[in-house]
C-alpha cells in the first residue's frame, strides 16, 4: 500500500444549509458506504464510481488531498461533490508561471506575488473534478435529484470546505473543470454570479465510431483517399515497432521505463499541476483488469513508447500516453497511438472515442471533432485580477485547423 498525506480537513458531522439540505465532508472515498455511493452514481460513470475513486485515493500524489461532500435531503443522500485539494509549493508556481512570464503576460506584481506565496509555504488549490481526467467528473446526483440544485449548492459547499480547513497553507483559487458547453444544464448562471471566471479551455476531441467499423480496415475504407495513405505510410514508418499488452505484473516490472516516457509528455504540456506517481498504472491493471489496458512500444528490445485507455461504459476513454520524443518524427509514435486508440475503441465496440485536450489538429486527422469545454474559476484575495487574468487568457484554446478524414479530400 501507499503512504498517502495527513489528514487536512476538520471532521465535522452533517451541516444544515439555508437550501433544505444537509451536507458533509468525507476526506476519503472509503468513509462512504459503496452501495450508497453507487445509488447516487446514477449515470454509471467509470470515473465518478466508487471503485476508480478509491484506487486513484491510493496511487495519488502526496501534494493531492482527495475530499468528497455527500449532500442529503429528506433523510436521503441525493448527490455528492468530487474535490482534489493540490498543494502547489513556490517552485511548483514558479514553473506554471513562467511561460506567461516569459511571454510579458504579466506586467507587475509577480515577484511580490510569489515572495508572499513563499512566505506562506505555496497555496492550495480546489479542483471540483478530477484534475487528470477531462470531463464532467465534479458532480453526481441520484435521478431523483436535479443535477441543477447541485450546482445552485455549490458555492456554500466550496465555502465550507475553506471554512474547515485546517492546515495552514490556504485554498487560494477554486477551478470547476471541463463542462461541456453545448449541455442545456450546466453551472453557469449560478457560478457567473457568484463571481467565478467562465473560460473556455482546448476542446475534448472525440471520434464517433461508427457501428459498422469491425475491423480497422474497415475504419480506413471509410476514409478520403488522403487520410487513407496517410494512415498507411505511419503504420509503414512504425512497422519496426513492437507492441505488447501488459498485464498488472509486466507495467510493475517496468513501471519506472513507463514513468520516465509519462514525465516526458507532461512536463511537455502547456499547464500542469500534479503529476501522477509511478504505481499508478500498475495499480489501475490490478484494479480493473478489464476495464484498464496499457501498451507499450518497443524498438530493439527498448521501450520507446507506450498508451493507456478505459472502458467507460460505451466510451472508450484514451488516457495518458508517453513516448520518446527524439524518435517521434521518424517512426511516427505519436501518430501511431491515435490510430490505435481508435483501433482500441473498434474492438470494445464502443461508440465514441475520447481523445482528450490538446494536439486537437492532429487528432481531428484521425476523425476527432471538437467539443467545447468550460471552466470555472474563482480566486481569493491573495490572488490579484493582474496575475490571474492574463493566466486564464493563457489557458484559451489556441487556433487550429480542422481536418476532415471522412468528407472529401483536401
């Protein structure tokens, strides 16, 4: 097992609030009931289940605090908030800001700033969410209970959480991630006024799979010409690649291979707050089996690559991937785990492929359309308009072009 950080929240028992319901706060997912649990989980998802929570609870970073809040009504527990609380030191700061810094993003301020954050051991931040998952992964309801009220609960249950704190280093800024923004229900217009950010981030690239796809021969028949040569000449390029499924005991037994390719890719990444450790995948694989697959990529005997994904009901959700940059052009690496991403989702039957953030040009070659995410931020007075401003401009989706593999060729 996992040493996992000190307990940081006070316990407290069931609070009335002035919305008729009551709510509590759980610091880990195990102090709730399953079956409870899964009663709420009404949508089913993977990620928001008992079982995903409590694994990713045991292989988290040490700087991650996982909090939950059951809310009840009427003697029953009808929803519950899913919260990471990241302890971000001065250094770590430093590292997020400098691009924007670099960029002459931030005029003022910022030496002062982070002087005062050093002062006070870094901050804390809030994460209604799972900071290593895209999606809507904050908040569940039961079916009985409308998703809305949640949302209109919100801000009083983000306000107790600060209220009972109780370590020293504060929540500073409170982020309420990646909410679809074509759903009709969604926080909007209650967080808007309650003053948090509303911002758009990259969108979530997904590809549609259609249910007469069989085989990836089939998926590449259903191409433009273009797309169809370019889907052969990277399975040409990346022939000499070997690639293996691993069980829970081959990721342990090279963890730390897999680890290095991870690092990789997310200090490569425009924004990042946590990494994840090395025992996490391995943990995953013996968790869930079936529902968990990590491949890797191997040239002469060297792993240079690997990709990871769940089955999440009828989604099929691509997760982390890491890969060996300086072979990446050559043999195509990159490329190559898109194409088997979606040859991953062909074989589960699934019919969407969830591609995640980023790289969303690239991944609209192999079919992915763009779906709006928003955010919601709020910061506290230790956080000043000139810092956090320019910060969430640098989180805007940059400019990119859609590529079309099924339409007529380009």
């Amino acid at each position: 097992m996992f040493t996992r950080s000190k307990s940081i929240l006070k316990n407290i028992g069931w609070v009335k609030s002035d919305s008729g319901c009551d709510v509590r706060i759980f610091q880990s997912i195990n102090d709730i009931p399953e079956r409870e649990w899964s009663r709420i989980n009404s949508k089913g998802n993977f990620f928001t289940s008992h079982s995903f929570l409590s694994t990713f609870e045991q292989t988290a970073p040490v700087e991650l605090q996982c909090v939950y809040v059951l809310v009840r009504h009427d003697n029953a527990v009808v929803g519950a908030y899913i919260f990471q609380i990241i302890h971000l030191t001065p250094e770590v700061l430093s590292l997020i800001l400098q691009p924007l810094s670099g960029a002459g993003k931030i005029v003022s301020g910022l030496t002062e700033w982070l002087s005062k954050c050093k002062e006070q051991k870094g901050m804390r931040v809030l994460i209604s969410g799972n900071n290593f998952i895209s999606g809507e992964h904050g908040v569940i309801a039961a079916e009985e209970f409308p998703l809305v009220k949640m949302f209109r609960l919100f801000p009083k249950v983000v306000q107790l959480i600060i209220e009972k704190f109780a370590d020293p280093v504060k929540v500073s800024l409170v982020l309420a991630k990646d909410y679809y923004a074509d759903k009709e229900i969604r926080p909007d217009s209650v967080l808007k006024s309650k003053r948090y950010y509303c911002f758009k981030v990259e969108p979530e690239m997904i590809v549609h799979i259609d249910p007469e796809w069989e085989t990836y021969a089939d998926y590449e028949k259903a191409m433009s010409k273009k797309y169809r040569n370019r889907s052969r000449s990277v399975q040409k390029k990346s022939c000499v690649l070997e690639v293996k499924d691993l069980t829970a005991d081959e990721i342990f037994a090279h963890r730390y291979d897999i680890f290095s390719l991870y690092m990789a890719v997310h200090s490569n990444a425009r924004f990042r707050l946590a990494a994840l450790t090395p025992e996490y995948f391995v943990q995953m694989k013996r968790d869930f089996p079936a529902e968990f697959a990590l491949s890797i990529y191997t040239l002469d005997g060297k792993i240079v690559a690997f990709r990871s994904g769940f089955v999440n009901g009828e989604e099929y959700e691509a997760h982390f991937i890491g890969l060996d940059y300086t072979l990446n052009r050559d043999k195509c690496l990159y490329q190559r785990i898109l194409y088997d991403f979606v040859n991953d989702a062909i074989q589960n039957r699934s019919s969407q492929l969830l591609l995640g953030r980023t790289a969303a040009e690239i991944k609209s070659t192999v079919g992915a359309v763009p779906h709006d995410l928003e955010c919601y931020m709020r910061h506290r007075n230790s956080i000043s308009n000139h810092i956090i401003s320019p910060f969430i401009d640098y989180l805007k989706p940059v400019q990119w072009i859609q590529r079309k593999p099924f339409g007529t060729e380009e």
